[in-house]
C-alpha cells in the first residue's frame, strides 16, 4: 500500500535511497533513481523520490548486523528513518556496529535526527535466546515491521569430506535460525495486525551451483532458505505479511575476505571473470535493495527471490 509522508521523512528518504545506490566514491549505478535535485552540503533538504520508500517510524531488526551485510542493511534501514535492533552473537560487536551505524548518518544526513538503535546478543541457533531476544525487543520499541536475517556461514570442502557436525552446524545457522527468527516475526506480525516485511538473506548459490568452490552443505542451506520463504509468503501473504529472499551475488564483506585470504586470491580473478559487470560489490550497493523490500515501495512483492549478482547467474 502506497502511503504519503512528511516532507522531512520524504526527504530523508529520498536521499538515502539516492545515496544507496549513488555512493559519492563510484559511478552512479541507477540512473532511474537520479533525485530531481541534489543537495551537495549532505543535508538531504531538497531531494525528491519516491515517497513509499521512506521507512521512517517503522523498527526493522537486522539478525547477523554486527558486520558485512547485516550492518549494510541496518545502515540503509536508518538512513530512511527506521529504528533499528542489532542482532549478532555478541552485545560489544552489536554495540560497535551500531555506533558506526551512527557515525554514518552524522556523515550522510547531519540536520537529521539519529532513529533509535539498540544493540542485542543472541545465538541464533539457540531457540530459547531468539524468543527471549524478540521479546525484549518488542518490549523495547513496542512493535517489528521489519525483520532482515543475515546471520549466516559459509564452508568450501567436497562434499565427500563434509563432516557430519559440520553440515548440522552450517544447517543450524543458514536454515534454522533463519527460521526461528522468521517464526517469532511472523507470529508478532500476525497477533498484532502489522503488515510487515520479511527479508530473508540467501544467495545466488541458492539457485545455481558457483565455481570452483565446493559447498554442497552451504548452496543447500540457501536453497532452503529460498523454498522458506515461499512458504512463508504463501501462508501470511493473506494476512499482508510479505516474506521474500535477497539473493546477493560476491560482495566484498569479511566473510568473503577470509575466505579469500585462506583459499588464494586467484579465486577471486576466477570469480570475476564470471560476473558481467567485472568486479565484486561493495557490501553498500545492496542497501537500495532492502530498503526498497522493507519499503511499501515494494508493496506487491511476496514469495520472490530477489537475486543481486552483478549478472553472474544470466550466464
Ligand atoms: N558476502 C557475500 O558475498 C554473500 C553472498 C551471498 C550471500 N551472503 C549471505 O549474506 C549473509 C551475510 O554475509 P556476510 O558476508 O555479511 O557475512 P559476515 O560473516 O561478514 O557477517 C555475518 C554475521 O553473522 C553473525 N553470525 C554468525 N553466526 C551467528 C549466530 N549463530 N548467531 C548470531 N549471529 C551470527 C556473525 O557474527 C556476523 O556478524 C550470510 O547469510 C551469507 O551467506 C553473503
Ligand atoms: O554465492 C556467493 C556467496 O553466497 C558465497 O558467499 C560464496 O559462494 C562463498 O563461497
């Protein structure tokens, strides 16, 4: 649904979005999303989009946000006027992601208000911890509309070698605590009436198997994560509850730099060659994605796996 905001909230908005996909140290990447007018002195004061775009008043909680592309999406969140939970296995790397959260939007928007951000420790694999969390969470900010699950792993190991614990480990992570998280979200959403977003954080390698690397266990989980959604979305879509995935392609957090320092930077020159575009993403360039997905901008999308790959999967 389609809804007007205040100017202030419109403008902050729109320059979220501009600066999501515009960041000042590339080439703007979407033309289609070029304000009308821009502002040079980082307030976002006449900047004009989309006004269901903006996010401002809604609690998104990002699981996983401590760092890599969960702190992206909280960073994206905020700067469209969210509030924000940050979710992660410790309160100190939750706590530290939250003050560069706001580092940044001093930076980005300084005639802003910061939205509030509360910092919260949880094992996602531990069902006790993620009720509990999203209790106090709720009890903090008075409701979720939108939950992002980025919490996740990854392994490279022939499948023939894979043990067993580890297969359960990265099944626990990748799958189940994208779920119970998914499941505590869906059901406040459902007993409060909210109509809410639910991004579930999967990847290419969901719905195509990349190279060279070997991670059966890893592609399998995603590929679940994919098929949860669609059934989330099949069974809270009547009750406005939309549930979809966000695919990314290679993009260049910490999870992927140690991969890459353990495994050789010829993987990376292997990889490239791959992608369309020629290079790997910055961590940023997907904030205008889940801000859109967050947003009543995307009001009509349920059940899809939005793929952010640079063009490797059109191969
Ligand atoms: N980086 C990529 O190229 C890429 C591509 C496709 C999909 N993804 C997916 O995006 C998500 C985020 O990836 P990233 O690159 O930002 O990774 P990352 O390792 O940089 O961040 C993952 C975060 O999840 C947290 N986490 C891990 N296990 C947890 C647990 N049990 N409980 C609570 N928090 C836990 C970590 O502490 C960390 O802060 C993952 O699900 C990953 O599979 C990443
Ligand atoms: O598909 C890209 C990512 O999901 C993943 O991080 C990579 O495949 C790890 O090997």
């Amino acid at each position: 649904m389609l809804s007007l905001r205040s100017s202030s909230s419109l403008s902050r908005s729109s320059s979220a979005l501009f600066r999501a996909c515009c960041p000042p140290r590339r080439p703007c990447l979407s033309p289609l999303l070029l304000p009308l007018s821009v502002s040079t002195s980082g307030s976002s004061r006449g900047v004009r989009t989309l006004p269901a775009f903006s996010l401002e008043g809604k609690t998104c909680v990002g699981k996983g946000a401590a760092r890599g592309l969960g702190k992206e999406f909280l960073t994206g969140f905020a700067l469209s006027g969210a509030k924000g939970a940050c979710v992660d296995l410790t309160p100190s790397t939750a706590q530290s992601s939250i003050e560069h959260i706001r580092q940044h939007i001093r930076t980005q928007q300084p005639s802003e208000p910061i939205p509030e951000l509360k910092p919260y420790a949880c094992d996602v694999t531990q069902e006790s911890q993620v009720k509990a969390t999203f209790s106090q969470i709720v009890r903090d900010f008075g409701q979720v509309d939108v939950l992002v699950t980025a919490a996740g792993i990854v392994d490279n190991v022939e499948a023939e070698n894979y043990e067993y614990e580890r297969w359960r480990r990265m099944l626990d992570v990748n799958l189940h605590g994208t779920w119970l998280w998914a499941r505590e979200a869906g059901k406040h959403m459902l007993e409060k009436k909210i109509k809410g977003s639910i991004i579930l954080v999967a990847s290419m390698s969901g719905s195509i198997c990349v190279r060279p690397q070997k991670q059966a266990a890893y592609n399998a989980s995603k590929g679940a994560v994919i098929m949860l959604a669609k059934s989330l979305a099949t069974e809270w879509g009547p009750h406005g509850i939309r549930v979809n995935t966000l695919s990314p392609g290679y993009m260049k957090t910490d999870l992927i730099r140690e991969l890459l320092e353990k495994q050789g930077r010829d993987l990376e020159q292997s990889w490239v060659k791959d992608i369309p575009l020629g290079r790997m993403a910055h961590p940023s360039e997907l904030q205008g994605t889940v801000v859109w997905m967050a947003s009543d901008a995307s009001s009509y999308l349920n059940g899809s796996d939005i793929i952010v790959d640079g063009g490797y999967t059109a191969y």
